[in-house]
C-alpha cells in the first residue's frame, strides 16, 4: 500500500474512534492538508474499499473502517504512549487510599477507576470469581443501538465464566485482540493481561478493558500497562 494511502486510512480510523460516524472525503479534505485534490481522497477512499479495509454502510454516507482495518492500525499504527499525568496521579490516589484492603478488593477499586477513565468496560478475574465493571459504558456506545449487539453481548455475560476457563494468556503478556479473534464479542475489542497474586501465582487472572472494536487502543493500552506497574507494586 503506497504512504499516501495509508495515511489517509489512518485518518479514517482516528476520526472513526473519535465520532462514531461515517468518514467522508470532505471531512478529510477540509481537516487534514493532504495536498491532494477531494476527487483524489475520493478515489484513494474507492481503493481502500475494493481491498477491504473500509465500507460504506448506506448510499450517500461516508465510510468506516473494517476489522481488516484495525488489524493494520493495532499493528503499524498503534503508538506507545503514556499514560496521561491526572490519570497516573488519580490511579495512584486510589492506590494509596485502598492499599490496606485484602488485594482482591483493591484490584476491583482499581478496575473501577479504569472503567470510569476509559468509559469501557472493565473484567478481572480474581481465582474463581469474575467481575464485570462499568457495563453501562459500553452500552452507551453509539454501536449498541443495535438490539441483536445488546443481546449477544448479554449472552456472552452470562457466559463469562465459560469464556474464561477456556481463555489462556500468556504469563504478564499484554494482548489486544478484536473482531473474530475477541473470545468475548466478535464485535469487540479487548486489551487484556494476566497478573499475579501475592502468593506468586497467576492462576488466569485477568484484568481487562472490553470495549467497542473503534475504542481507543492507545489510551487503554496506557492504561492497561500502568495497571501492571500498579499491580506489581501491591504484591511487593
């Protein structure tokens, strides 16, 4: 794929997380200085949809990225960035005012914060036991307006334990899986890592941000890794 063309799919996809709403080449035309006429981007934006990596849901709308397309941002597009200062100083408050409850329930206040930052949904299991926090942020996603998403995604609740006890990741691994590779939701993304306990052992224990497959990698992956350092810093 020629640089010109990826970077206006990379575009697509960053405009896509923000708002939710078809892209069209006006929009990238008028925001971003291409230098390249609108009747280019259109034609650039034809190619990206003959090889897939976006569409058109209706006539006359702009398009959106497909799950071909995030797999090609997560890997050349995805940067490494840090977490932002207020939300490491607020992670850190609620560290230190919780340090004294049993690690099970500081680690559920911890995937509280995450949920209310990320405005995801956050899924930790903790031995046997399964916490699913902030599910109203994710069905507050302009995606869930759709009733069969709702109700796949109320079923696959119901089936969390299941998911889990079939679902191995590797020791402190982070992974981000979306689309048909999400073992929660095919319409989906997740960042997910497995920590480890005081005792030092791992036991599956995940902790996780479940989100719509257009939310944003980049931040909850900063979030996900500063959970680990927070993590590691509790069982020392």
């Amino acid at each position: 794929m020629i640089q010109r063309k990826i970077s206006l799919l990379n575009k697509i996809i960053k405009e896509y997380i923000k708002i939710a709403q078809p892209i069209s080449s006006k929009l990238l035309a008028d925001k971003y200085n291409f230098k390249i006429s609108p009747a280019t981007i259109r034609h650039e934006m034809l190619e990206l949809e003959k090889e897939g990596y976006i569409f058109q849901p209706h006539i006359s709308a702009g398009r959106i990225p497909t799950e071909k397309a995030y797999h090609f941002y997560i890997k050349n597009f995805l940067k490494n960035k840090k977490i932002k200062k207020k939300d490491r100083n607020f992670l850190n408050k609620i560290k230190k005012k919780y340090q004294f409850l049993e690690m099970q329930n500081l680690i559920k206040k911890i995937g509280k914060a995450i949920a209310d930052l990320s405005e995801e949904t956050v899924i930790i299991t903790f031995n046997s036991q399964i916490y699913c926090i902030g599910l109203s942020n994710l069905f507050n996603q302009p995606e869930f307006i759709e009733r069969k998403l709702i109700s796949d995604m109320l079923l696959t609740i119901d089936c969390l334990d299941k998911i889990v006890e079939n679902f191995s990741i590797a020791n402190e691994e982070i992974q981000i899986l979306i689309g048909k590779e999400n073992p929660f939701n095919k319409k989906c993304g997740i960042i997910m890592m497995n920590y480890t306990q005081k005792d030092g052992k791992m036991n599956n224990n995940i902790f996780a941000i479940l989100g719509p497959i257009r939310m944003n990698y980049e931040k909850n992956l900063a979030l996900i890794k500063f959970v680990n350092v927070l993590i590691k810093k509790i069982i020392l």
